[in-house]
C-alpha cells in the first residue's frame, strides 16, 4: 500500500483518545505528519497533561499503522500545550499563572485539602507545572501534608514571596507565615486581606494550574476568591453522606451564583476496605456523590476510599501520589486530575491578553 501523509492521517481517525472518547484527528491533536520511504514522523498535541497515559496512545496509533503494510521507523512525540482558559467576566489572570482550580467542600472533615493536595500532585506527575495555595487562613493544612511545616518563603525584592517547592509543586500557605499553635483571631476582611497577598504577592513562575485549597463553607474568604480571583473552574468534595452532600448542594450553588463553573465532583470515603479481611463496607452511605451530580446535570469525577494509607502518608508529608505512585490509590487520583484537566481544556480559551491596551488621550 502507498504511503503518505494522507494515507497516514486516514488511518488514525480511527484511533480513539482514552481520556476523551474522541479521536485524535478529529480533536486536531495530530501535528506536522510526514513520510520518509516507509518511515513515519508525526507529533501529538494534547490540551491536558497525560504522561501516564503517553505509551498506551503510542501503541494505539503504531496499532493503527499496521494496516498500512510493513512501515520502517515510527516517530511519534506526544507533547501537552496547556493553555489559559476564560475566567468570571471582567476579572484579570494572574500573572504567571493560566489556570485556577479551586477545591471546596461545603464542610469541614470531608478529607477536602487531602484530596487537593493528591489532585495537584497528580497533575505535577502527569507532566504539568503545578502550583497549590492554601486559602485556608483559619486552619492552613498543606504545610504538613507537604513535608514543608516550618520552613518560610523568601522576599528578593522586599515585597513580593518567592513560593516554597515540595514534590515538584509550587506551595504558599500563611502557615508558612505564622507559628504552628498561633490560632489566627482575625476578623473577616482581615482574613481575606492575608489571602488576597498572599495570592497576588507571590511569585508564581509559569504554572499551567494553581490548585487553591479553599476552605469550608460559603463566607467571606469563599466570596473573595470567587468575585475577584480568576477561577477556571471549581471541584466540589464530598462524602456520599447525606449531610455532607447539604452542605456540597451549597457550596455548588454559591460557585454558580457567582458564574465560576463546576469542574466536576469527587466523592472521598466512599467505601471502606477491612484491612485484616478485605470487606469492602459503605460506612457513609453509597451513591451521594453520583446523584449530586445527576441533580445538578455536573461531571463525576471519581471515588476514593475511606483508606488508612491515604491518611497516614498526608500526615507524614508525603501524599500518596507520591509516597505510592504506582498503586491503586495514586491511579484514581491521576485519572481525577486527567478529568479535570480535560474539562478545562475544553472551555473557552482566555483572549484578553490578545487585545491591545486602550489609551485616550486629549491632543
């Protein structure tokens, strides 16, 4: 059979993304196919970060050659080009950053800066820049889980921070600031006045995605971020308990007044797993993350069980994404960061930056 570029592109539309369900060509990921004899060069250009997932779509698409008759070498890169995408009407992006995601729950104790720190981890592992900032004044959390309790960030310039790295990730934190038993008596506008600095006075450098550990409730810190922060999209963690979903139906609804969308759900200790037997038991109920999500016609992004591991590597500072990232555990939360990135590639792309500055001038 002749080869060329065309007769290549043909045979790969029938190759199907596993992350999105569609297939490459038609997504228009295929990039800059060329033929040398029987050898084949051509580059992939995904919207979300996948590195994980790059040698199962090598062998896709070389599977999908083979119908072209005996081929020489093939040449496939695959590469992530992470873009910013539309924030809240006439709210400005961040220096440095392109995308914000904000992890919240409706209450407290639903394992939600766990979750946000595993999400972040997982994005910085599937080949991102990640960056993760604790908006949680009151109780901040992501120094300890990230091994860095204790240590403080620097000024170069008297004015802005330098942001703290752990695992890979750009953290800030105002329990970087602050003493351990120091409890934070502050007022509202004080609080978000701390946040407000500590977001916009870091020098976040170049992240694909800031991860914001928001935290619980609906007050004035989430009103702050919400209205003035540029918000990609938000993920809502929930139990599939009934009263924690009461609180999550809130936190969703507070997101949508506000016009930041909804990312998706993620369901934590939906199922605990007997570590002596191995029963597998609803302890909080079955299904509450699902129905949310019907309710509200919103993405499930996934279900992480009650599990003794994932406490006790957040404890020691070592999440499990990275403390087992080969396990079952660091895989659900790999393919959750997948999700999430998938959905913020598949909004509307930011164009502010491509408008040229205004200035009336009386001459």
């Amino acid at each position: 059979m002749s080869l060329s570029p065309e007769s290549v592109t043909e045979a790969l539309k029938g190759v199907i993304d596993p992350n999105t369900g569609k297939d490459f060509v038609s997504a228009r990921c295929i990039r800059n196919v060329s033929v040398s004899g029987r050898d084949v060069r051509f580059e992939v250009e995904l919207g979300y970060p996948a590195a994980s997932q790059h040698d199962e779509m090598r062998k896709r698409m070389t599977d999908a050659l083979a119908g072209l008759g005996e081929l020489g070498k093939v040449d496939i890169e695959i590469r992530s080009k992470i873009v910013a995408h539309a924030v809240q009407q006439g709210v400005k992006l961040l220096p440095g950053v392109k995308n914000i995601i904000a992890v919240a729950s409706g209450k407290g104790g639903v394992g939600k800066s766990t979750t946000a720190a595993n999400i972040a981890l997982a994005l910085a592992a599937e080949g991102a820049s990640v960056g993760v900032l604790d908006a949680d004044i009151y109780g901040p959390s992501q120094p300890q889980m990230l091994g860095i309790a204790g240590e403080r960030p620097q000024s170069l310039d008297g004015k802005t921070m330098e942001p703290l790295e752990a695992h890979g990730l750009q953290a800030m934190s105002i329990g970087f600031l602050v003493d351990v038993e120091t409890p934070m008596v502050w007022r509202g506008p004080m609080a978000t006045q701390a946040l407000n600095q500590l977001l916009k006075e870091t020098n976040w450098k170049d992240l694909d995605y800031l991860v914001i550990d928001m935290p619980p409730g609906t007050g004035d810190i989430q009103l702050t971020l919400s209205q003035s922060v540029p918000v990609t999209g938000a993920v809502i963690v929930t139990t599939p308990q009934d009263i924690a979903l009461l609180d999550a139906r809130k936190g969703l609804k507070m997101f949508e007044k506000v016009g930041v969308p909804i990312i998706g759900v993620v369901e934590n200790m939906s199922i605990h797993i007997c570590s002596n037997c191995g029963h597998e038991e609803p302890i909080f109920g079955a299904g509450g993350g699902q129905k949310l999500c019907s309710d509200y016609s919103i993405p499930f992004l996934g279900a992480l069980p009650l599990d003794l591991q994932i406490r006790m590597e957040a404890d020691n500072g070592i999440p499990t994404v990275v403390a087992d990232p080969d396990g079952r555990i660091a895989a659900i939360y790999k393919e959750i960061a997948r999700k999430i990135a998938i959905r913020i590639a598949e909004k509307a792309k930011d164009m502010t930056h491509k408008f040229p500055n205004i200035v009336i001038q009386n001459t």
